[in-house]
C-alpha cells in the first residue's frame, strides 16, 4: 500500500482532534502498540503530512496504511518540553519505527569519589546520579585502562578495595613499592590524601598545566628541605603529566569542555564521531553507529544527542555540522537543565572549531567504513542489490567500469572488482583507450568492455555476478551490444548520477539517482529522455520500476537503499580509478621528450644522440643528411625522428 490508499473519512478520523500546538504524537496499531513516536511545533500540520501524497518520503510511511488504527497526542507548552517527552516516550515504548541506540556495555568509565575518606579511581561501566566524579565514556578499553594505570602509578591513590581497605592491618605490596600512600595503616594525613584526589580530578579533566605548577611548586619545597626522595618522585609525576599531554594531537584554543560531532551516512546506516574535548584538549572519539535508519537525518540526529547526552557527561559546548541538525536551541535548553550548567549547542564552520568538526565528519566517515566492512552489513546490501534488480542470488564478484578523458586526450578506463561488497584491488586494472571503437564515452566504453571479456573468454577467467556502467541508457546499449557480440550472459546495470533539474530561489532541486537495467517483462514504456531526467525520488517503500523504450528499463530506487548505495560505492571508486590514471598518464605525457616512444630509439641512442648534438634545440635544427650522418643512428630511425620533430 502507499499514501494514496487513505480515504477521507480515515484521514479525518485519524486527524481531526489532532490540536495546532506544540507536542508529541503516538501512533498505534490494531492492538494499540505504539508503532512510531514524534514530535512537532505544530502537531495538526505534521501529522497531516502523513497522509499527503508526497508529504513524507520514508519508506515506513507507506506501511502505515495497513496497520495505523489511531493517533494519540501529548501537549506541550515548548519544543523544549516536547523534545525531553518524547526522548522518555521512545525509551518507554522502543517503537520499531524510531531510532533507539543501543546500551552499550562495552563503554567505560572512570569514577572517583571525593565524599569518601581515601576514594580510590575505578574503572566502571555504569554512570550513577550518587555524586561521584565520572570520566568518559571512553570507547577505547585500551587508552581507559592506560590512563588508570598511570594515575595510580604517580598519584599514589589506593587501589584496593574498599572492603579490602577497611580491614587491612598492614601494608601491601603497593605501599611497600611506594605507588601508595597506604592510608589503610595511617601513612598519610588526611590533608594530604586529599590535595592528591583534587590533582587526579584536575588531570582528569584535561587541566595539565594547573597540575604541572601545583606538582613543580611542591617539588622545589620537597628539594628545599633536602627530602630528595619526595622531589624525585613529584619530578616522575611532572613527567607523566607532560607524556599525556603530548599523546595529544589537537589543542583547541579554549579551556572548555566541548564536544565536536561529526556524521556520515550510508544506506540506513548512519555514524556519528563524538570528539570529547576537555579543557580544551582531545581525549577520546566516542564512535555511534546506528542501522536501519528510515528517517531523513534532521529528524534523528536531535533524538541521537539526546539519548547519548543521557549516559555520557554533558559538556559546556556542543559543535555539530551545518547540515543535518535542526532544532538545536530546543536540544540546548534540555541539555542545560540535566547538566546543571548553560550548554551551547551551535554550528561550527570557520576557524579552529570548524576545522574540529570536520575533523569529527572524517573520523564519522571512517567508522561508517569499518561498519560497511562487516560481513552482516555487506550482506544486507548485496541481498537488498538482487531485490532491487530481479537477480535470482546475490551478487558476490561486481565489477564496475568508467571512462576518463580531458578534451579527448589520453583517453582511460578503469575497472574496479568487489567481492562480497568489499573491494578486491588486486583485480582492478586501468585500460589505455587505443580508439578501436571510435570517439566519445560510449566508443571508449565498447573498447574497454570487448578487450575485458575477450581475455575472459580466451583464458577461461570466471565470468563477474553483475557488472555496472557508470552512466545511462547509451552506455547500458553499448554493453549490451558488446555481451551480446561475444556471447556473454552477464547481468548490467547503468547507475546514472544523480543531476540538479531546477534552480530557482533557495537550494538546486536534483533528480534522483537511476538505475538502467535490460528490459525486464512488464515494463511501460515512457516517451523520452526528458521523462527520465524529471522522474522524482519514490515516496514509498518500493523502487519505480519505468520501463524505456524498447530493451532497456528505468529504475528510480530510494535513494537510501543499501543495495544503491553499494552501486554507487563500485561506481565512485572506478570514477576516482579511472581519474587518477588519466592524470598520471597526461603528467607523463607533459613532461615527456619529444623523443619518446620512437621505435628503434632506446635508452642508449637516445643519450648517444643528445651527446652528438648537444641540446634538443640543436636537433630540432638540424636537416635530414644531417641526422642520417650521426655515427650509429640506422637510416629509417633517423626519418622517424625528423618526422616526429618536424610534424
């Protein structure tokens, strides 16, 4: 079913108490589960859009037609207030059709207790409201526990526990290699214990320097008074503390906490890189990896800081990226008031904050990567290619071929192989176009396909799963000539990219990315190209399936499709393939002699003949007889070359 299925007198029973005001929304099904959660500024108007014909594309919409039986609304006074309930609602109901993330159990923290007598730093996996001090969450277990470990090295703390320390009667081995101060048998004051937690705090949070002078200051007393045991242990401190520091590669120009947030998407998997800044240094990356995204970015990425912002400490400043992000004063006044303290929730785009995001924009793109890498993932996308393009199996070998030229010189082709949605660059290879099928994409296109499967076929070289084009109808035809001359049955795809249509006031509208595939039964046809070019993205769960003219047909995918998403991987990678050895080969060309490549002129003539004549002007200069008389030059090699120099 899609959008269209609604009658009037469902959309009126399902919307007509909907109010104009700010709140949340439930919907629910035939046996009352909520199914998907939302929020509005104004609830009449966005739940209406559910029920327009193009009002909301995500494919879950499309659903709701079979299984919506009633919508319930909470009013609220703010977006703010609708934000926070419907975060609590979410956790509540876990709606399969909201982002829920996951409870991570393998983050750490690190805790430490200040209203103890002699607290101790842990390592945990829980954050409490019991008023401790937490550190984290720290992604990495490694650099955690590194960090435990170096604090309990030069700061002395206790490390047993506490029901260990309240009936010890002697000191341990710790105490005895003084990397404790051993408080279980009295050996330090109180006082003293104390300075130590406050200087572990303050390292903790990222304020080296204000550690560095308290631990130098207390060194020069310790040497003053001739306790040189005291200085050189406060001396192994201070160089523990500046070892950390230069761990760190960025130091933003604040003493602010802050948190740069960067995020990539793929498909329906998204990742956000959370970089946590304290005091103005880098700590950790705190990666978020969520799949099965429906929803457009703007609607999620609010619901995503929110649920993180619950189990990780809230920072002063939060930096996200231009795009993507919308509601961010509402998502600040909520962060404000569970912290306790005013929290920022802005854009960064210029300067050094601006270059942190998008550093946190790469890292996001990375972890995107190594999730896509993941064989459920990578099978996700094959299986979801073969739905969308009426293969029987998913295709395990892809191999995707593109063109590159600059006004029709040192024409290239590249191809790229994939295997099991991961790409195998030992296979690809770059072809040097030799113009055997004539000019232009299409003719460069034929060469590089006919001498492909020619050496397939002559050397018996298993055939590709599926094989992708970059490009449209013409390029599909021209495969589909070639295959069809050598016999090959080998499935096509043309994946065309995606192109701006109309500009006008405000952002470019595009097309939406398109795939071409032989004609399968069914097809309608559709007048011409321009039809192509002005198809819009399909609203609902299912591609557009638009049969072209005669033997090919046009495909419209969601354009978050992971099957679609893994074509345009294999296409990328063979435009930037094929780029980058048109580039090398042009580099070449331009800083090439003009005596290369003259056959029967090797390495050795070549110096021979530039010794006898000096420079290549005095070449260039010189006649026929002249060049015929250099001592070991063979008659036609020196024709060749005047010809050559003289056009």
């Amino acid at each position: 079913m899609n959008a269209m299925a609604w009658t009037q007198e469902q959309v009126k029973r399902l919307t007509g108490d909907v109010p104009r005001a700010p709140g949340v929304y439930l919907m629910r099904d035939g046996a009352g589960k909520v199914v998907y959660i939302g929020k509005a500024v104004d609830l009449q108007a966005r739940v209406s859009q559910y029920f327009h014909k193009a009002g909301d594309p995500r494919p879950f919409v499309a659903l709701l037609s079979g299984i919506l039986e009633r919508i319930d609304t909470v009013v609220t006074t703010t977006e703010k207030e609708a934000l926070i309930l419907e975060n609590e609602l979410i956790k509540k109901h876990r709606p399969p059709f909201n982002v829920l993330l996951k409870d991570d159990k393998t983050y750490l923290y690190l805790r430490i207790d200040p209203g103890e007598n002699f607290p101790r730093l842990e390592l945990v996996r829980r954050r409490r409201s019991d008023g401790a001090h937490y550190f984290g969450p720290y992604a990495s277990a490694t650099s955690v526990r590194g960090t435990h470990a170096l604090v309990n090295r030069h700061f002395g703390l206790r490390t047993c526990s506490d029901s260990q320390f309240r009936t010890r009667t002697r000191p341990c081995i710790e105490c005895q290699m003084q990397r404790c101060l051993g408080p279980c048998v009295g050996s330090v004051p109180a006082q003293e214990y104390r300075g130590r937690v406050d200087a572990v705090v303050l390292f903790l949070r990222g304020r080296y320097d204000e550690v560095r002078r308290r631990l130098a200051d207390r060194m020069e007393q310790a040497s003053e008074a001739e306790n040189f045991e005291e200085a050189a242990r406060l001396r192994d401190q201070v160089r523990a503390i500046q070892t950390a520091l230069t761990r760190q590669a960025v130091v933003l120009p604040t003493v602010q906490d802050a948190d740069m947030v960067g995020v990539a998407r793929s498909g329906e998997s998204v990742a956000f890189a959370i970089l946590r800044f304290e005091g103005g240094v880098l700590t950790e990356r705190v990666p978020v990896i969520i799949d099965g995204v429906v929803a457009p970015l703007e609607e999620i990425a609010d619901s995503v800081l929110l649920q993180y912002y619950g189990r990780a400490p809230v920072p002063e400043a939060v930096m996200v990226p231009a795009e993507g992000f919308e509601g961010l004063a509402a998502l600040a006044e909520v962060l404000a008031t569970r912290s306790g303290h005013p929290v920022k929730v802005k854009t960064a785009v210029k300067g050094p904050l601006g270059d942190a995001v998008r550093m946190a924009s790469r890292n996001a793109e990375q972890l995107l990567v190594e999730h896509l890498a993941k064989s459920e993932v990578r099978d996700r996308a094959a299986g979801r290619l073969a739905e969308l393009l009426r293969m029987e199996r998913p295709p395990r070998r892809i191999e995707g071929f593109d063109q590159s030229t600059f006004q029709a010189g040192e024409p290239v082709g590249s191809m790229v192989v994939f295997v099991d949605g991961r790409a195998e660059k030992r296979a690809w290879r770059t072809f040097a176009v030799r113009l055997e099928e004539g000019p232009g994409d299409v003719g460069f296109l034929r060469e590089v396909l006919k001498r492909r499967f020619t050496r397939a076929l002559d050397e018996g070289q298993d055939l590709p799963d599926l094989v992708m084009l970059d490009g449209g109808e013409a390029q599909l035809r021209a495969a589909m000539d070639v295959m069809a001359g050598l016999g090959v049955n080998v499935p096509l795809v043309g994946l065309a990219k995606s192109r701006v249509v109309g500009k006008g006031h405000g952002p470019a509208t595009h097309s939406p990315e398109r795939l071409y595939v032989p004609t399968r039964p069914g097809g309608v046809p559709f007048q011409d190209e321009d039809e192509a070019e002005g198809v819009r993205e399909p609203t609902g769960g299912e591609a557009r399936r638009i049969g072209a003219a005669g033997d090919v047909e046009l495909i419209v995918p969601q354009q978050n499709d992971p099957g679609l998403h893994l074509l345009m991987r294999v296409r990328d990678e063979a435009h930037r393939f094929a780029v980058t050895f048109h580039r090398k080969r042009r580099g070449k060309k331009e800083r090439g002699s003009v005596l290369d490549d003259i056959p029967g002129l090797g390495k050795t003539r070549r110096t021979a003949l530039l010794r006898h004549f000096g420079s290549v002007a005095a070449l260039r200069a010189a006649d026929l007889p002249t060049l015929k008389a250099v001592p070991g030059l063979p008659g036609p090699v020196a024709e060749t070359i005047f010809d050559k120099i003289h056009g």
